[in-house]
C-alpha cells in the first residue's frame, strides 16, 4: 500500500483484500497515519492562534472554501467520493477552528 504522502502525485492504486483481518489492519495503519498527520496539522493550527493578532480572524470563510475546493478536487483526481472528503473536511475545519479559539484565548490570559 502507498503511503500518504505518495498519493499526492500519484493516482489511487490500491491492494484487494482477501479477508475481513487484512481490511481491518489496512484500516488501522491508515488511521495511525492519519492521527499523526492532523497532530501535524494542529501544529499548525496552533502556529496561527500564535501569529494572529486578532481573534475575529481565526474564522475565515474565504480560507474554509478554498481548503474545501482543494480538497474535493484532490478527491476528485483521486476517483474516491468527494462527499465523502468534504464532509470529513468540514469536521476537522470546525474542531480546528474551536482549536484556534482556544489556543488564541489562552495566549490572551
């Protein structure tokens, strides 16, 4: 199986599975990786709490629809449901938008 950072530049091209424990493994291995790259990402989240000097400009909707559109376009170019992606997108966008917040209200105190 690729990893992550390979499917970047390259198209899907993904292993069948011949049981239900190899899926399962599969899976998990990709969850591992994911976790390590969304605590990459709140890193950078943080980063911006820290550079921000105003707490109105931690929501920004131009920003949100630009990460949105990439994301579903990269899905697309990828051949997996882009539903799937920006639904999954909206999620991490709104809890890093809560992460934000409160990183920038605890550098205020």
């Amino acid at each position: 199986m690729k990893p992550a950072a390979a499917l970047a530049d390259d198209s899907l091209a993904l292993p069948r599975c011949t049981d239900m424990q190899e899926v399962r493994a599969a899976i998990d291995a990709i969850d591992r990786r994911m976790v390590a790259l969304i605590a990459e990402r709140l890193h950078y989240i943080d980063e911006a709490a820290r550079i921000k000097g105003d707490r109105d400009t931690v929501r920004d909707e131009a920003r949100i629809a630009d990460v949105l559109d990439k994301t579903r376009a990269e899905a697309v170019r990828l051949g997996c449901d882009p539903e799937v992606v920006v639904g999954a997108y909206k999620g991490l966008i709104e809890a890093s938008i809560a992460h934000e917040l409160a990183a920038f209200d605890a550098k205020s105190r």
